[in-house]
C-alpha cells in the first residue's frame, strides 16, 4: 500500500462512521466506544422436545396405522355395506333386526 493510500485511509479512519465490520481500523484505529446497553432480557428457557418427555413412548399405546390407509379401508367397508344393502333391497330381505313399536315384547 503506497503512502498516499495508508493516509486516506487513517484520515478517512477518522471521518467515516465505522462500517460495523471490525472493532479495530487497520493501523490500530479505534473505533468510538460503544453506549452503555440496557440490562439484558431474561434468558429464554431451554428447547424442550416433545420426544423427549418424561419417559419413553409406549409403542403398544400408538397404532401404527396411516391415515390414508384408513381411509381407503373405511371407503371400502362402506361400499361392501352399499352393496349388500342393495342385493338386500333386490330380493326383499329384511336387515333390520331391532324390534320397531315394542310389537312382541310384551307378549
């Protein structure tokens, strides 16, 4: 670095607001003391993982089923109910088995 550059740069050092990048100018040039801060917040309390619980997870407790695997079963229980209900409705047989209007319960 030539002298004229090493002299503008010291003059500029002084002239310039620092750029936040270092504390200490080439040279040595110290940057104006920082004001005196506010106390500092509270400490934010420790990441608590929900894995990390109390005690281990209890596999028997959780089924292992996925959610669109359910589904599909229960779409397809209920087109197996569709269709019996409707062979049913063909050939005139009664499904109900519950007893309507208390007849023959008292008999």
């Amino acid at each position: 670095m030539g002298i004229i550059h090493a002299f503008l740069h010291r003059v500029l050092g002084f002239l310039l607001p620092a750029s936040g990048q270092r504390r200490c100018g080439p040279g040595g040039v110290v940057v104006a003391a920082q004001p005196e801060r506010a106390a500092a917040p509270p400490p934010l309390p420790l990441h608590r993982s929900p894995y990390g619980a109390d005690g281990p997870i209890d596999g028997a407790a959780t089924p292992l089923v996925r959610p669109y695997l359910a589904a599909y079963e229960d779409r397809h229980r209920q087109a197996w109910r569709r269709t019996a209900l409707v062979l049913a409705a063909d050939f005139g047989i009664d499904l109900d088995d519950r007893d309507l209007h208390g007849a023959g319960a008292l008999g």
